[in-house]
C-alpha cells in the first residue's frame, strides 16, 4: 500500500475540489494557521461538527468517532463502504489520477 498511499499524496486535489466532486458543500476555514475546517460526522448523529479536514496534512479525523485517514480514506468511507478499488477508480475518473489498482494482475517488476 506505500505506492498507493505515495500516489495519492504527490496526486491528491484539495479538500474543495474533492467536496465539489462529491456534490457537498465545502465547511469554512475556522484556523488560519492549519487551515483546518470542522463539518458534522457522517458517519454518526451529531449536534456540533467534530470532523475536521486538515488541508496541510491532507488529513480528516472526527474527535467523536475517532475516524479518520487520508483524502483517498474519506472518499472510501464516505461514497465506496471502503471498497479501495471503486475509490481508486472514482479519483481517476474525477481527477485523472492513476489507478494503482490498474494491471495488478501482472507480475510486479523489480527496480
Ligand atoms: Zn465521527
């Protein structure tokens, strides 16, 4: 998954242009310094957002699940059931990035 994960982190458009792919409305910066925004969980029922996008560590956590990971992450569990495959595809159909998960069928070459 190193590949992968180096893939995604040198490829990986901003939390607004990934927001806008999704249909969802970007939240406000609330810190200048990290730049951080705070969105309510998806994934649970709550009163005040608790999931903060860290766009300088292209990053999400929610302080109430404790769930969290990489953009690539987000979109798995926001739209795929964490189906990476159908993420990966999502992100090269959206954004042109290649699919790490292309010909891995074929033997993997030595460098
Ligand atoms: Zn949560």
């Amino acid at each position: 998954m190193l590949d992968d994960k180096y893939v995604y982190a040198v490829n990986c458009p901003s939390w607004g242009e990934i927001f806008k792919k999704l249909g969802l409305t970007i939240p406000p910066i609330r810190n200048d310094f990290t730049l951080n925004r705070y969105m309510k969980c998806f994934l649970h029922k709550e009163k005040t957002a608790s999931l903060s996008l860290v766009e300088r560590k292209s990053f999400w956590y929610c302080f109430g699940c404790h769930e969290g990971g990489d953009k690539f992450h987000f979109v798995s569990v926001f739209l795929f059931q964490r189906n990476y495959k159908r993420t990966a595809r999502w992100f090269e159909k959206k954004f042109g990035i290649p699919s790490p998960y292309r010909g891995k069928s074929k033997p993997r070459r030595e460098v």
